[in-house]
C-alpha cells in the first residue's frame, strides 16, 4: 500500500516547475526504496539518522544499496537528527540522550557530509503539531541547525 501511495502521489500530482522534491522515505532498504531507485530517476539522497547504533545500523545498510554499482545514485550527505537535548531553561547545556558522534562517524565512515545535527527540542513538537512551522524557526537552535542543512545542500 505504501509503494502505490508513493506511485500516486509521485505520478498523479502536478508538481509544477520545482528546484526540488524531497521525499521522506520510512528508515532502511525496503519496498519503498526499491521502487523509488527502479521506477524514479533520483539525483540523490540525504539519510537521516539518529545517534543509536541500531539506526546507523540501518542507514549504513542504505548507503550501501544507494551506492551500489547497479544503482549508483550519490549520496549527498548526512542528517542526524535528535543529535542532542537542550533544556529551555539551559540552552547552553547539550544531554547526548541517544549518544553521540553517529552522524559524524557515518559521515567519516562513508566519505559523506554531515549536513547538519538537528537537536530535540520541545518547540520542534509543539510547532509542528500546531502547524505552525515558522514559528518553530524563531528557535535560534532550530532554526540554525536548519539554516546549517540549507545551505550545505544548495
């Protein structure tokens, strides 16, 4: 259902003249991811992870199908994501609550930039589930670590 979901939305929406189409993609290597590389013509892919070793795991194994020689699409860099917690009344302190360093050991690893580090931060969840995603921006942390991955993939 997801793959036809995909084929759908890819297919059946007038997308109009874009710079870009980022897809967010279910983490690991499955049916999404394969009828994305046999079905699309992709340019690239940024991989998103998460400090813990079962999610390098995964984006790891990824890498390895996007840069395979049968597929060959370039892997343009790397996210983490929940890099670090900051409490609103500590913004200077940093709590590696998921670990540390696993986007940049990926990033070493695989010869691949890391693109940004974005931390969990409770403005995050509350902006985005009110739909108010400009305002998530007036979060200095937020909004650089944003700026940080814009600017890193234009």
């Amino acid at each position: 259902m997801a793959t036809n979901a995909l084929k759908q939305l890819i297919n059946d929406t007038d997308w109009g003249a874009l710079d870009y189409l980022i897809i967010d993609t279910p983490p690991g290597t499955g049916d999404i991811h394969i009828t994305l590389v046999q079905q699309f013509e992709i340019d690239g892919v940024i991989m998103v992870t998460t400090p813990q070793l079962v999610a390098l795991a995964d984006v790891q194994r990824a890498i390895d199908l996007y840069s395979a020689p049968n597929i060959n699409i370039p892997v343009l860099g790397i996210v983490e994501n929940m890099a670090w917690f900051s409490p609103a009344i500590h913004p200077d302190e940093k709590y590696y609550i998921f670990g540390q360093g696993g986007g940049d050991s990926l990033s070493k690893q695989f010869d691949i930039p890391l693109l940004s580090q974005i931390p969990i931060n409770v403005n995050i969840c509350n902006q985005c589930d009110k739909g108010l995603l400009e305002e998530m921006l007036l979060d200095k942390e937020i909004s650089t670590s944003f700026e940080h991955l814009l600017k890193s993939l234009i």
